[in-house]
C-alpha cells in the first residue's frame, strides 16, 4: 500500500542569543507503506521539549498504562522517564502514563482512581505503594481483567487462602524469601540473643516469618516503639537488660529518629550491631552517627553502580515538570523508584515481545460492569512469564503467586566511607561472603583507631597492687598500678593490638555476684554489663553464672580449688625420744623379761651336766668340774643377744640352748619391731593426721573452713550436686561466726592466726603464691575442681576474637609462663626459706634427726662410759692390792708402778714382777691405798674371767 505522509522534523539549533530554538520544517516524503514493513525515522536530538517529543511520538500507537501514586514523588518521575525511554526505543509503541494521584493509605480515593483509569482505556495500573490501598486496586482490576502490578511489600497469604487469579503482580523482592535472607545473616552472623524492634503491624508480621527460620536455641525480645514519640525509656530498659544486638524495622524516613534516641541514652555504643530492615537504609547519611560503631547492618536489593542506575538517574533529572526533589547520586535511589522503573520495564517489554498477531488494543471498562478486557487474560500470561532484567536485577514472577522469586539482597556495612558491600544473599544460591579476614582486620583497625578501651580490675597480689611511688617521682594513669593483670593486659592491648587502653579499679572491689533481689550484677560483671568497662581482668574465673551474662576469653590461667591449712608445728624434741617407740610398759616388761631368762639360764646351767666343764683338758681324770655360767656371765649372754652383739660363750645343755634360743627368738622380734617403730615414729613426729583432704573436712566438725563470700569458690559449693560439698556448704552456711571473708588476703590472715582451727578454700594460683612467701602454710589434697582465669568482656564486643587470637599467642610463645613466674616466684636476692624448706621435705633425708631428737643417746652412753670407767678404776686398784701382797711391795709402789706401764702406751708386753723402787716413800701412800681398796672390795667383787 503506497501513501504519502506529512513528518514533523525536529531539528534543534543553536544560535547566539537564543534558546534553545526548535526550526520546524515540514518535509513531504513519498514511500512505500506495508503492514509488515518497517518506518525508519532518523530523530537528532541533543535537547526536546516535551511538546516537540509528543509531536515526534504521536505518530505511532498510543498505549495507556495507569499509574496510581500520591502526588509529586519520585516515583512518578521515575516511571514516566522509563516510558519515555521505552517509547523511543519502540518502533511501533507510544506508551503514556496515565497518572491519578491518591494519598498514600486511602484505599477509597485508590479504588476510586482505578475506576477512572479503567474508564479511560489502560492496558495495565501501577500502584498504589500501600499494601491496602492496592489490594482495592488489584480486586478492580482483577474484575476487569487488567493487569495490575505493584512494588511494595505485602505480607505472605494466610495459609489455606485460595490465591485468586488472575493473581496480582508484585515486584517487591516476596515477604518469606526476604525474611529468609534476614534469618540466614543473624544465624551467620552467630545471633543467638537479640532484640527485635518495630513501629508499625507490618513490621510485627516481617518479625513472625524472620522467628520461623531462627533456631529454636535463640533467645530473642520483641518490642513496639511508639510512633512520633519519645522511647528512650525503652531503650534505658533494653540497655539495662544488656541487650547489644538490635534488628530495627520501620521505615527509612524514621530510622534516624529511633537511633538518635538509643545514642542520647547510650543505646548505640561501639559494641551495638543494628541490622536496619528497612530497604532504604542506605540511602540515609548517617555522618552524625557513623564514627565509632561497632557494626550497622542493612539490606539493599540493587546496586547502585550499575550503569542503567546511573543512566536512568540522568534520564530523572531531565524529566522534572514539576521539580520534585530528585537524588543527587545512585547511593540515594529509593527501592520504590527502582521498581517504578522495573515495573514499566516489565509492562513495555512484555508489550514489545508480544507475538506479532497479538494486537493490543485497550478498552475502556467499568467497575460496575461485569465486562471484562478482551485479551486481558492473555496480556496476564504475558507479563508473567516474561523474564527481564532491570534496575534491582534479573526479574522472574512465580507463576501461582505473581510474587517476585529470585532476587539479590545485598548486605551492607557502615564505615568511616559510608556503607560497603560485605556479602550478598541470592533467593536460590544463599549467601556469598565478599570480606577476607584481613577486610575484617582492616575495618577493626578503623573502629578502634581513636578509641581507648577502659580495662577494669580489682586491687590484689599478685594480679594488681598500687606502685609505691619512689622519692621524687609522681605516678599517673597506669603507671599507678603493678602486677601480673597488668602486665598481662600491657602484652594483649599495646603490645600485640596497638591499642590504646586506661586500666580503673572498681569501686566496690567485688568480682561479681547477681542479687535476686535488685535482679542485677555487682563488681567487675555489673560494670561491664553497665558498659562502663570494655574489658576486666583479674584473678576472675569463668563460671557457668557469669558466662551467661558477659562474654570471656580463652583462659590465660588454668586452676582449681584446693585447700589451704597451716603446717603442724613439729613437737618439742624429748631428751629420751628413743624409748617412744615402745611404751613404759614394754620397757618394764623386757626388763623383767631379761632379769628373769638370766636367772633361768643361770640355773639350767647349774643343773645340765653338759655346762659342767673340766677346768684343765688335759687331764682326763679331774677331780673337779668347773661351770662358767654364774650370774655375770648369764646376764652378758642375755644383755649380747637384746644388743644383737652376740657373744662369746655360749651354753652346751640342751635346756640352756634351748631357752637361750627363745630368748634370740624374742630378741629378734623386739629389736626389729624398736627398729620399724622408731622409723615409723620419727617419720610420724614431722606429719599432719588432722585433715588430708575435703572429704576429712567434711566429716569432723572441730576445724572450721570457709571461702571468699561471693566469689566463684562459694559458687561451686553452694550450686554442687556432690554430696560432700553439700555437706560443707551446709556447715559454711550455718557456722557461727561467719566462716566467709571479704578477700583471699583475710582468709590467709585468718589461716595464719586460726592455730589450726581454720582452714581456707580457695584457687590453687593463690595458694601457690602465698606456699611462696609463707612458709608456716600448706596446700592440703588435690583439686576438687578445674576451671580457668578469663578476660571477660560485653557480649558481641567486636574486639573478642582479636583478644582471644592474643591471649592463644602469649601462651604459645610461653610468655603467660614468664608473666607468671615474675609475679608468682620471689625475686632473687630474696630468701628462699620456703624453697629451701620444700627441697629438704621432698629429699632422702625427710626424717633427718638433730641432737635434740638422739640426745638421750648420748647421756645413755656418757653414763654407760663413766661407770666403765669408774669399774676399771675400781679393778685397777684392785690388782694394785694383789700385786703389792704378792710382791712384797708397799701399795703406793704397787700402784705407780702398775700406773706408770700402764701408761706407757708403746708397750705391748708386761713383766710379772716389777722392780722394787730405791726409796720407801712410798710405803705409807701404799698402805693407805691398801686401805682404800679393802674398803671398795667389800661393796664389788670382781672375778677375772680367766682365774682359775
């Protein structure tokens, strides 16, 4: 078919001093028109006026799409720009919008607009933004078989609902994928106790399908803020609970109001996390909030790098009639202006794709006519299994649901630069994590750049004690304290992280107990549950209690409890502590033993034939027979065999050996029991059988024991299931006075003085240290149990695994070990009178005896030794007698002579008869010596054993 057409060509020009001016010609062209032919236009354009362009488009096929939106919003101008884009690019298509403005949240002026929009002949409607609002609008269109789309959220369908179709479109990524993803990151970000905040009831049905996916282990609250209101006292209260992970859902332009609040009550400190449901949150400029925190989180479902964002944002800035505030950057686009331009996307390329014999002619309807739109169900079918990519991403509709199912969630990080992408979840793939661990260090190492960290601790030796300043010198900041935490935190904080840290006592120098009563944690844990602290280190151990309510470290200190008793004072050594080993009646009993077997052989003796000896061997006719076993030598037989020396004559009758036997047989039994006894009782005399472990403590009653009131000691005794520890917690418990004390120092002191009748439990580093440096104390059995010294910190402090990864270094490179012999051990210019001690009880020489123990002993023998001498005095002068009334000699000759060889030494043979001296001066000092030994003979009697 030929025809002739008249073309408008639109040809800008620019000429100084004008415009802008448009030249319009009017250009007679002939051609050759086809239905099935292609009209090529060549259109310059460097600027158009929108009526220049409507001339230009009026030419082709005018298609009508609805569009219901509350008045002057971006949306609109991102809707109509995506039009006009797509009516450029078709060739056969002019697509206008057909805009009818309803507040948002009024679903009557909504139903009213679709039905002006259904009259007017449209071909799809988009919008409105509410939810109820477009539910009105979706059951209009359903009637008339007009497609309708939206992009907003709606909440899934009531399960067992029947979804009516054709079903309404929605872009919106779907209400359960996207709670998905929310569940998915709090399960990978290790949530296991967080709060859940809303303002408004859709945000109660967004918590209902986040909880559906959370484990069943989670602990989590659920509060509503009040709308437009002042909700810091909710906040104080969550603060006060301790509470650090926050999920915030309410819209975007209400964020900043609700964090502005948790700041001003300090609800938004460095180790809060927020996750911002809302997906417009990374459109907000949060420079007043953004230094500092721990971690804000929020979600985004396109990238605004991309370059159609960045195309479709100038195309927004040349289309603004009515000068609507338009993003300045990508970063700004709002999720409903995305959308608005995916959604007319998806209505003009599902037009564009159309078969060629479809033709697409719209039809004005009325709402309250049963009519319905020809192809309506077909152009349905079309838009939904149309597949595009868009704005937010590729762009698939569930085909019974109409809701969108495959989309990208981008997870977004606040830092110094803004927000930075850290993982993205797809609907079908799940999560991919973009940050390395070196991201992850990087973006600490910012937080912590300027912060100080507040490190709180308690005063005790050896963990922390005030520096005594030296003359001259003024201590400030943390030189004003010593010992092994502060060390210990030094290495961790400055030395390993580089970081800055301020070490403060807490006021009321507890540890950490929870009342019941006030419900809340005192000492080291309530401060740091206050978030007055970030770290506290002591000699603080890791219990179950107070795991619950802060967060701790590797411990850097193993331990247990143990017992702590004074050392039994040694007894005042005896001068005779050599007959203990047999009591006084034994004594007596062997020496009547002994006096009465030497009696007994003296007279067995007498009676067997066998001991009646010839004195003269030779002469095998004697007429007398001697016996050698009198008394003396009886009582020497019986005295030899006791001392085990034997001796040296031994008895011939069958009853005397018989009885001399049971005597060696009860010397034997006795001097081996003295023996063992003696060993037994010198090892004894050093020893404690008072208490030698729990069990002994728990069972008497005379020695009292008690532990620190409070602490993790009273903890395990108090909440134990073993019967023993019930039972000293009990007698703990009951004890009048108060067994409990304030600190280790005063159970040490209490040990000290109680002369043991106290007894104190507590950890076994403690006891270590104070064995050190008090000599008089012991540590009593084993552990009853095993725990450990921790750092403890808030829960979810960002810095937890930096610390950890430090303590685990120091350990490795044995610096925990150095740090715990320099304040453990004493200094070596010392005295080591405690170690010296400990290395002789543990050496072979433990029952090592001094002369106060053996001292009777030696009075024994000094005695034994002087009548010796005294006997061999007495038998000297004796035989001085003998020899002067046998030589003919005075007594006094007898007796220098008999002293003077008697001292000559060297000799070794003595002459029977002496020489008779020159003088006789002598003679009177023998006769008076005469008369002396007459008088000593009559009290001895002393026979040689030798004289016949």
């Amino acid at each position: 078919m030929q025809g002739k057409y008249r073309y408008i060509l639109l040809t800008p020009n620019y000429l100084p001093g004008v415009l802008n001016p448009y030249l319009l010609s009017i250009v007679n062209v002939n051609f050759d028109f086809s239905v099935s032919g292609i009209l090529l236009i060549v259109l310059t354009l460097y600027g158009f006026s929108d009526g220049a362009l409507r001339n230009f488009i009026l030419l082709k096929k005018h298609l009508s799409i609805g569009v219901i939106l509350p008045p002057n919003t971006v949306t609109e101008v991102a809707f109509e720009s995506a039009l006009v884009r797509a009516s450029m690019e078709s060739k056969k298509y002019n697509y206008v919008m057909n805009i009818r403005y309803a507040p948002y949240g009024d679903s009557f002026a909504a139903s009213k607009a679709a039905c002006d929009l259904l009259a007017s002949g449209v071909i799809a409607i988009y919008g409105p933004t509410d939810p109820y609002s477009a539910d009105a609008v979706q059951a209009h269109c359903r009637a008339a078989g007009v497609p309708h789309i939206q992009a907003s959220w709606r909440p899934p369908p009531i399960r067992g609902y029947e979804i009516p179709s054709p079903p309404g479109f929605n872009l919106y990524p779907e209400a359960v994928a996207l709670s998905e993803a929310m569940a998915q990151f709090v399960k990978d970000s290790d949530w296991n106790t967080y709060t859940f905040l809303y303002d408004d009831d859709e945000g109660l049905i967004r918590l209902q399908e986040v909880l559906k996916y959370a484990p069943s282990t989670d602990k989590w609250l659920v509060r509503r803020l009040k709308r437009g209101e002042d909700n810091k006292q909710l906040l104080k209260s969550l603060k006060a609970r301790g509470q650090t992970r926050v999920i915030l859902d309410c819209p975007s332009d209400r964020v900043l109001q609700y964090l502005r609040q948790a700041h001003d009550v300090k609800f938004f400190e460095d180790y809060m996390s927020y996750v911002l449901m809302s997906l417009d949150a990374h459109t907000l400029d949060l420079q007043e909030l953004r230094h500092g925190l721990s971690n804000v989180t929020c979600l985004r479902i396109f990238d605004h790098s991309d370059s159609r964002t960045i195309s479709y944002l100038a195309d927004w800035n040349s289309r603004n009639p009515n000068n609507i505030k338009l993003p300045n950057e990508t970063h700004q686009i709002t999720v409903e202006a995305a959308l608005a331009t995916d959604v007319a996307l998806l209505i003009t390329d599902s037009v564009e794709n159309a078969p060629e014999n479809f033709e697409i002619e719209p039809e004005p309807l009325e709402c309250d006519s049963d009519n319905k739109w020809k192809i309506g169900s077909e152009f349905n079918e079309l838009i939904l299994t149309n597949e595009i990519t868009g704005i937010t991403g590729q762009i698939s509709l569930d085909n019974s649901t109409g809701d969108r199912t495959n989309f990208d969630v981008e997870i977004m990080e606040l830092s110094n630069s803004g927000f930075n992408k850290i993982a993205k979840w797809r609907s079908d793939t799940g999560f991919v994590h973009f940050r390395s661990a070196n991201d992850v260090s990087d973006r600490l190492a910012e937080i912590w750049q300027n912060k100080t960290f507040k490190v709180v601790s308690r005063i005790g030796a050896p963990y922390l004690v005030e520096r005594v300043p030296e003359k001259g010198e003024t201590l400030t900041g943390n030189d004003r304290y010593e010992g092994y935490s502060k060390d210990l935190i030094h290495e961790i904080l400055k030395e390993t992280l580089h970081l800055n840290y301020e070490l403060e006592i807490v006021p009321d120098k507890s540890y950490g107990s929870y009342n019941k009563d006030t419900k809340k944690w005192d000492g080291l844990i309530g401060h740091l549950i206050e978030r007055k602290a970030d770290l506290a280190i002591c000699d603080l151990t890791i219990t179950y209690e107070r795991r619950s309510a802060v967060d701790f470290t590797t411990p850097f200190m193993t331990l247990g409890i143990s017992i702590l008793y004074s050392k039994p004072k040694p007894p005042e050594p005896e001068l005779f502590s050599f007959l203990k080993p047999f009591s006084v009646d034994v004594w007596i009993y062997m020496a009547a033993a002994y006096l009465m077997v030497s009696l007994l052989l003296h007279i067995l003796a007498r009676l067997a034939p066998n001991d009646w000896e010839n004195p003269h061997p030779c002469d095998k006719s004697p007429e007398e027979l001697e016996n050698i076993w009198h008394i003396k030598n009886s009582c020497w037989l019986t005295v030899g065999s006791i001392m085990t020396q034997g001796s040296d004559i031994l008895p011939k009758g069958y009853s005397t050996r018989w009885v001399c036997g049971m005597w060696w047989f009860f010397a034997l039994i006795m001097c081996s029991s003295y023996t063992a006894n003696l060993a037994a009782f010198l090892t004894n005399a050093a020893m404690d059988d008072s208490i030698k472990s729990a069990e002994d403590l728990a069972m008497q009653t005379k020695i009292k024991f008690g532990t620190v009131d409070g602490g993790s000691t009273s903890s395990f005794f108090k909440r134990s299931n073993v019967s023993t520890y019930q039972r000293m917690w009990t007698a703990m418990e009951s004890a009048r006075p108060s067994v409990f004390v304030k600190n280790n120092d005063e159970g040490v002191e209490r040990v000290n003085k109680g002369k043991r009748q106290y007894a104190f439990l507590m950890e076994s580093t403690a006891i270590e240290y104070q064995l050190e440096r008090h000599c008089d104390l012991m540590q009593v059995g084993g552990l009853l149990d095993s725990k450990g010294y921790g750092i403890a910190m808030p829960f979810f402090s960002s810095y937890r695994t930096a610390v950890d990864n430090a303590v685990l270094k120091l350990a490795e490179s044995g610096k925990l070990v150095e740090l715990k012999n320099r304040w453990w051990k004493l200094p070596e210019d010392a005295p080591k009178k405690c170690v010296l001690e400990e290395a002789t009880d543990d050496g072979a020489s433990a029952a090592e005896l001094g002369v106060d123990n053996v001292g009777g002993v030696f009075v024994v023998l000094g005695i034994g030794c002087g009548m010796a001498a005294s006997m061999g005095a007495l038998e000297f002068l004796w035989h001085v007698k003998d020899v002067a009334i046998e030589q003919k000699m005075t007594q006094s000759e007898a007796f220098w002579a008999e002293l003077a060889f008697a001292l000559s030494f060297w000799e070794t043979e003595k002459p029977v008869e002496h020489s008779r001296p020159s003088s006789s001066a002598s003679g009177d000092m023998a006769s008076r010596a005469s008369s002396v030994l007459r008088s000593a003979a009559d009290l001895f009697s002393i026979d040689m054993f030798n004289k016949h």
